[in-house]
C-alpha cells in the first residue's frame, strides 16, 4: 500500500534528477526507506494471524474484516489531520511520535488476550502511518531526487509484502507466533528511532500547525474531469488490497484447511512485491498510460482469481496474484500521476486528500461489506467470488472512463 508516491509526479521531469547526491544522503535515504518498509510492514503482519485469532478468541470473517477496514479509516484521519504537521512542527518530532506510536500499537498486539487491544492497536497503527508516510516520501525525494522518488514509491510496497511474508513464516514455523513478530518489528522501529535522532537534521518550520489539523479535501477545477476516472480506478485497485489482505488467508484456509498459514500472507507478498517491481518498471510511462495498463491487468488477474477461488486451486490462487500484482502497481502509479500534476502546487494538499479518500474507502468497504455478508450465512467462496467480480466491474467501468478521457483529448481531424 503506497500513500508517499504522491510527490513524484512533481520531480520526476526535474532536471536535478540526476545530480550528484550530497554527503551522507543516501545513508538518510536508506534510513527513511527502512522506516517506511517497517511501517508497512507492521501493518500487514497480522494479516496471516487472522486465522489465529478468530480460531482462539471466536471471532468471524466480520471481526477480521472490521480489523482490516479500521486500520484503513484510521490512516486516512492520519493522512488527513497530521499529514502536514511536520511542516509546522519539524519531520525529526512527527517522525519519533509515530515511531512511538507504532511500537505501542505492536506491544498491544504481543500482549492482546482479545479482539479489543487489537483493534485499538490497529487503529493507533492507522494514526501512526498516516501522519508518517507522507514525511517520509518528501523527505526520501529531498535526500536524493531520483532515487528517493523510486524509494518512496516502491517501499511501501516491499514492506507490505514483507510483513505478511515474514508474519506467515512466523506463525507457520517459529516459536511464539502471536508475540515474536511483533517483539522484532518493534525492536527495529526502536533502532530507527536512534538514527532518525543522529542521521536527520532538523528542517525548518511555519506557524499554523492548529490550522494545518483541519482537513482539506477539494479537487480543483482542472482536475475534475481527471479525477473523475482516476478516482473509480483508485477505488477499485485498493479494493484488491483489501480483498488479500482480509478474506485471503481464510479463502485459502478453506481451499485447504490443513495448509499453513504463510500461504495468506504469500498471497499478500507477491501483490505486494511484484506492485513494487510493476511501479520502478513503468515509472518513466506517461500517467494515462500507467492506469490503462494497470486497470486491463487487474481485470484480467482477478477473473483468473475469481475462478481459481471457485475451482478451490490454492496454485492457481497464488499464480493469479501474481498477474494482480502487476496491475496493482501500476494502476496505483497512475491514479496519481493523471491527477496532481494538473494542479497548482497550492492545491494539490486538498486533491491528495479526495484520492486518499477514495482510496482507503476502496480497501476498507468492500472488505467489511464481504465480512458482514458472510456472518450472516452467505459461503465464504461465494463472497469471495462475488467482491473479486465487483471489482472487476469498477475496474472495467474505470477503463471506460479513462479511455473516452483520451478520446475527447484526442485532436480532431482537420
């Protein structure tokens, strides 16, 4: 889940993009990329749990999908509220807090004996993440123009994979499953915390950080038609995510009950990993180009999924996510790059803001919505099925808008 690729579409036709970086900005760079994988990484590492916890504290599909959409909500009141707050407050402050901030979260949930401390862990995480990333992503492009904007759009991604991977291998082979993970990934965030305070210098800072609290959300007027398509096609690609990262452990769990769990969180790296290489690899297309591509690919992933989850194939499960993946990275690229370039400088905190939006209510809504579906008797295959074809349904509606937007665009012959 990428929320810091936002600042690229404003520096990568930069002339400076292949300056010569300063002294000591690619150790920076390399710390802000580590946070940022560990923040995502954190974030998807009770998705393979899942199972876990509905097996020992009784829970159902719903619970898990609720733990899901919370987290969702809560970065976007993140991104929304504290998102500029390092503007006002300096990035080494609002970086320590959500540091701080995350390994509390992490702590509730090595401790957590319920449902209630992971779903006030999830929804400290969201605050965490959403004030973090986006300082991170400016932070990582200042360090080093080019190679921060490739950093800020593909960490995140690789952390998402990361965290479920290593998630699912914890609670498949190790000892201590529900505490290890955690235990480790605070550790490393206490350790990132020493080099945020030694390795970054402190920024300069405005006046206004109560008025900056107050969310802004407008798409301007040279954007509409743009984010008209883009916003569909946000909705329906973060609906992918939300698809692995709350019914996929349980739909594998029911292809195969006796496989282990790092399969749900394998489904989740390779979407997540393979979004990563998708997003440097067409970095350099135009942004239309990007969403295009990334919306065909997406259908197509998710129709071979939808039939892999009703054929029961836990193989073609997995080599469908694959296919996913390269939709997901790419069509998350574009849905920024056909938007915030069309606006002023000034305005893009508000447009960032409304795709957020859109965003974080594709991947928290649809999810619950499944869940809600099959607490109330409907076959877990059968909601599975049916949110991987309503997402082929807005994927494909996305399509058709983003390609009668190039139509219009298109010169009239004389």
């Amino acid at each position: 889940m990428s929320v810091t690729t936002a600042a690229a579409p404003g520096t990568i036709r930069s002339s400076a993009a292949h300056e010569a970086p300063a002294p000591g900005s690619l150790v920076r760079l390399a710390l802000l990329a580590s946070i940022a994988i560990s923040f995502l990484a954190a974030s998807a590492a009770p998705t393979p749990l899942y199972q876990h916890y509905d097996l020992v504290w009784h829970g159902t599909a719903l619970t898990t999908t609720e733990a899901f959409g919370v987290y969702a909500i809560a970065v976007l009141g993140g991104l929304l509220v504290f998102g500029s707050a390092a503007t006002h407050v300096g990035r080494r402050p609002v970086l320590l807090a959500a540091i701080a901030l995350q390994i509390a979260s992490l702590l509730l949930f090595a401790t957590a004996g319920s449902y209630e401390p992971l779903f006030i862990g999830r929804v400290l995480q969201g605050f965490a993440a959403g004030a973090a990333l986006g300082t991170l992503g400016a932070a990582m492009i200042e360090a080093h123009q080019s190679h921060g904007t490739i950093a800020s759009s593909a960490a995140p991604f690789a952390g998402t994979g990361l965290g479920a991977l290593t998630a699912g291998i914890a609670v498949s082979y190790l000892p201590w499953p529900t505490h290890l993970i955690y235990l480790g990934l605070s550790a490393v965030l206490a350790l990132q915390a020493v080099g945020v305070i030694t390795l970054l210098h402190p920024t300069a800072t405005q006046p206004g950080l109560i008025r900056s609290l107050r969310p802004q959300v407008a798409v301007p007027s040279s954007a509409r038609t743009a984010f008209a398509a883009a916003a569909p096609a946000a909705f329906a690609t973060w609906a992918v995510a939300g698809l692995f990262g709350s019914l996929g452990p349980a739909v594998l769990h029911a292809m195969s009950p006796d496989s282990p769990s790092v399969l749900g969180g394998l489904a989740l790296f390779e979407v997540a990993i393979i979004g990563s290489i998708a997003t440097i690899a067409v970095r350099s297309w135009e942004g239309r180009r990007q969403l295009t591509w990334g919306l065909s690919v997406v259908i197509v992933g998710i129709a071979a999924l939808a039939v892999m989850i009703a054929a029961g194939t836990i193989a073609g499960f997995i080599a469908a996510a694959v296919i996913v993946g390269i939709g997901f990275g790419s069509a998350l690229q574009g849905s920024i790059r056909t938007t915030v370039p069309l606006v002023e400088a000034h305005e893009r905190a508000g447009l960032l803001a409304a795709v957020y939006l859109v965003s974080y209510a594709g991947m928290g809504i649809p999810a619950v919505g499944a869940g809600y579906a099959v607490s109330r008797g409907v076959d877990l295959t059968t909601a599975a099925v049916a949110y991987a074809i309503g997402v082929i349904v807005l994927a494909a509606g996305a399509l058709a808008l983003v390609l009668r937007g190039r139509e219009a665009e298109a010169p009239t012959a004389a």
